[in-house]
C-alpha cells in the first residue's frame, strides 16, 4: 500500500480558492538554497534536479529498508528577498530561495547522505547542498491559485487582504507548493497552493 500524503494531509494540499487559515505542523524536508531568478538560472534548474533526483533515491531506499512505500510529494518553495521591493517588480535577480520537497519521518540521515552521493552524479554541486530539515510553520494563511506563475499577483494580494483582515500579519517566508508539472501542464491550468504564515497583529 502506498501513502500519499496529498490525500492524508487534506486540509494543507486541497485548498479551495478562497483563503483560509490552518495549522502546519512540523515536517521533514529535504531542502536546497540558492539565490537569483528561477526562469533563467541555471543553477535553480540544477538544484530542483538535485532535489528529485535525492527524493526517489529516498523513496526506494525506505521501501528496501521498511517496505513502506510513499508518493514523492511536489516541489515546494520558500521566498524572500532583502528588498521586498523585488516582488513588485519585473526583476527576480535578487531572489532568495528554499526549495524543498517533504519526507516521511523514516527517512534517515545516512539514506540522505547516500542520496546525495546519487544526485551529486547527475547534478554536480548542486547536491553538495542538499540536507534533511524540520520545521513547523504553524498558523498560516493559503489558497489554491490556478494559472501561470508570472500572474500570481493578485492572488498572493488578495490572500494578505484576507490575513488582515482577519487581525493577523504576515511571518516568516512566502511559500509556495506546485501540485502541477509545468513540462506537462498548460499554463492556465497549473495548480499552485500560495501559503504565508501568520502571527496576530497586535
């Protein structure tokens, strides 16, 4: 039997397109950082690479060692900039990123370790960066966005409109979790959950 944890997980990986509020507990996640636009560096390219690479190598070595078996989760990204001003604006060379993809808590550090070593052979040093993390965001803000990624915009706006109103400020990092393969999706269609941790405003 194979867990997925998009259909255990319900209310964190099947939003509504309304903003809602939830609670993320804490995760593990395999986790790379980089810096600079993800449309034209190659060195994002390289890191997601790394990243699925490590993951299924992962997933084969927890069934060997425990027979269970999972679905790799999708991609995941955190956000930031020194200059917030960078979001406003056509020009994403000064981005900040984490992307990351989430693990089962059997996964161990000696299997990352060798997963590592794999993706290292397919995306050079990329992998050099990878690692097991845990974090938990706690109480949140999300909402499923539908179209390209260059359009956002207005959603992630209306979903900060939501987190005022509803007595809370932004915390933390912009998240983003892809539930669509762009190489097999149409723009249009694409599925995108916008998450942003909250804490009150006062």
């Amino acid at each position: 039997m194979t867990t997925d944890f998009l259909r255990q997980d319900k209310d964190l990986y099947q939003p509504t397109d309304e903003p809602t509020l939830v609670t993320v507990p804490e995760f593990d996640f395999l986790a790379v950082d980089g810096a600079g636009d993800p449309n034209t560096s190659d060195a994002y390219a390289a890191a997601v690479s790394a990243l699925y690479t490590a993951a299924y190598t992962l997933k084969f070595a927890v069934k060997k060692a425990s027979g269970t078996d999972y679905r790799v989760l999708p991609l995941e990204g955190l956000w930031w900039s020194d200059d917030p001003a960078d979001f406003t604006r056509d020009d994403k060379s000064g981005w900040q990123w984490t992307m990351l993809i989430r693990q089962p808590v059997s996964v161990t550090d000696e299997q990352v370790a060798a997963a590592r070593d794999k993706a290292r052979a397919k995306a050079g040093g990329s992998a050099d960066e990878l690692r097991l993390v845990a974090f938990a965001e706690g109480p949140s803000a999300q909402l499923l966005y539908r179209g390209p990624y260059a359009d956002e915009g207005p959603s992630i706006k209306r979903l900060h409109e939501f987190i005022a109103a509803s007595g809370l400020r932004l915390r933390g990092q912009h998240h983003e979790i892809y539930l669509s393969d762009p190489n097999r999706t149409k723009p249009e269609r694409m599925r995108t959950i916008i998450r942003q941790p909250v804490e009150p405003a006062t």
